[in-house]
C-alpha cells in the first residue's frame, strides 16, 4: 500500500512538472512575440531610408557621429551585418526572461529599394544571409 501510495505521488510530482514546462513554453513564446514585434518595429523605424551604401565600409561608417552604421551598432542587440554593394544583412539577437525557453532573432535586409525586417524563430547564428 505505502509503495502504491509512493509511485501515486511520483506520478502526480512528473505531471506537475510537465505542465509547468508546457505553459511556460506556451507563456515564452507568447512573451517572445510580442516583444520581438515591437523591436522589429524599432528596428524597421531605425532603418527607414537606409540603403546597402551606409553599411559598405562598416567601420568606417561608425566612426562618423549619428550615421546609421553607428546607430545599428550601439544598438544593445545587435549581432552582425553583411554588407555587400546591392545588400546589407544584419542581425538582432533580442533578449527577454523568454529566452531561455525560445529563440528569436530579428533580421533586416537593407536593399536599394527599401528594407524589409523579419523574425524568424530562430537563433541569430542559424539563419542564414541571402545570397543576394
């Protein structure tokens, strides 16, 4: 009987446990979302005008006080950019409580013809540059 009674609460300690981690899953991603959107907005308003000539020669670029590149680069989250003549690609590795539970990264691609900023659910290191 007290063996029964031991497994019951072992079951019942693991079934706990397990629905924690789903909903602070559940809680991280929701979290992560919403807080990434509102840093892709930042990043995209940061970005609005860019074009793939301010991020050519980088660290030239952030020497000169207010330039974009200086901006992108003071910024707390951010990772990288590739910059070639028709593509500058940068990375934003945002960080929340939610980080530990999920992945996010906010790319931005700055192209002559504009800049389009995306958040896959991914770590920065995993999501690859376009070719072009």
């Amino acid at each position: 009987m007290a063996d029964h009674r031991g497994v019951t609460i072992v079951v019942a300690l693991v079934l706990v446990v397990v629905v924690a981690v789903v909903v602070a899953k559940l809680m991280a991603d929701s979290a992560a979302s919403s807080d990434t959107d509102r840093r892709a907005q930042e990043v995209e308003e940061l970005l609005r005008g860019a074009t793939p000539d301010d991020f050519l020669a980088f660290n030239a670029g952030v020497k000169q006080d207010g330039s974009v590149a200086q901006q992108v680069r003071d910024q707390p989250d951010f990772v990288n950019v590739r910059a070639t003549a028709d593509l500058s690609f940068i990375r934003f590795q945002p960080e929340g409580w939610w980080s530990g539970f999920t992945e996010r990264c906010i790319v931005a691609s700055v192209r002559a013809d504009g800049v389009h900023v995306d958040v896959p659910k991914s770590a920065c290191v995993r999501v690859e540059a376009p070719n072009s």
